[in-house]
C-alpha cells in the first residue's frame, strides 16, 4: 500500500518500458556495466570491481561517456 499525494501515473510513469541493454566490458583495466549509445560510444552505469580504489578513479564514474570503440 502506498500513501502519497503524487498523482499515481507519475509514480508508474514508464514501469513498462524495456530494460535497457547493458555491456559488460573491461574498461582501463575493470570490468564495467555500459550502457552503449550512439556513434559507438557508451556510458558507465556501475563499476564491477572489488578494489576500493577504482571507485575513485574519475574516469570510471558512473554517467561517464567512454568510446566503445577504443579500449582505454
């Protein structure tokens, strides 16, 4: 049960929409969940690394933009 004043097609606005398509991939050494866009890039939606330090890297910050193409 959910109480609430937002109107409930917002709250269920696009729960029918397709599950997005991620790659799983190895970027500048770690595996990561991209999500591949046009012109052959992607972005990075979550880190698959178990190494604490990778999460501070700010080129493998989720929403970043990567080229797919080149395997930095």
């Amino acid at each position: 049960m959910m109480w609430t004043i937002i109107p409930p097609e917002i709250i269920w606005e696009g729960i029918e929409a397709r599950p997005k398509e991620l790659l799983q991939m190895q970027w500048q050494g770690v595996q990561v969940l991209v999500e591949p866009l046009q012109f052959a890039r992607g972005r990075i939606v979550r880190l698959l690394s178990t190494e604490p330090a990778d999460f501070l890297k700010p080129g493998l910050q989720p929403g970043s933009i990567i080229e797919l193409m080149s395997q930095g």
